[in-house]
C-alpha cells in the first residue's frame, strides 16, 4: 500500500510541475462539488470543493476537467 501511495504522490507531484510551467486556474461548475489532488509531505491529499470555488495548477493543485472544473480565463 505505501509503494502505491509513494506512486501516486510521485505522479501528482510531476503533474503539478509539468502545470506549474503553464498555471491554469479551474472553478468548480458541479452543483455537488468537484474533488481536487494537492501533494503534501505525507503524500497526495483530495480536497472536496464547493460550487464556484476556483484553484490554480500553478499552487500544486491537479483538477480533473470530468469531474466539474472548467478552466477560467
């Protein structure tokens, strides 16, 4: 179990250097919340947010577009 969480905490971790290079910011569109990753010291975190809360790749967050997040202008 600690190898697949070191796994996904790598892939989340290069996902949000490769976006860092070219920050885009997300708001949430999905009436029931749209779920975002965040790499932490213990691994990746998934944060719940509601309806119109915006995050930006460039902060380390990786949103997934199916999941309710349109990108802002």
């Amino acid at each position: 179990m600690k190898v697949l969480t070191r796994a996904i905490a790598s892939i989340a971790g290069l996902a949000a250097l490769a976006y860092s290079a070219s920050a885009d910011d997300y708001q949430c569109t999905s009436d029931k919340g749209c779920d975002a990753l965040v790499s932490t010291d213990g691994g990746v975190k998934r944060v719940k947010f509601r309806k119109g809360d915006i995050v930006s790749t460039g902060s380390g967050w990786v949103v997934n577009p199916s999941d309710g997040w349109d990108k802002v202008d």
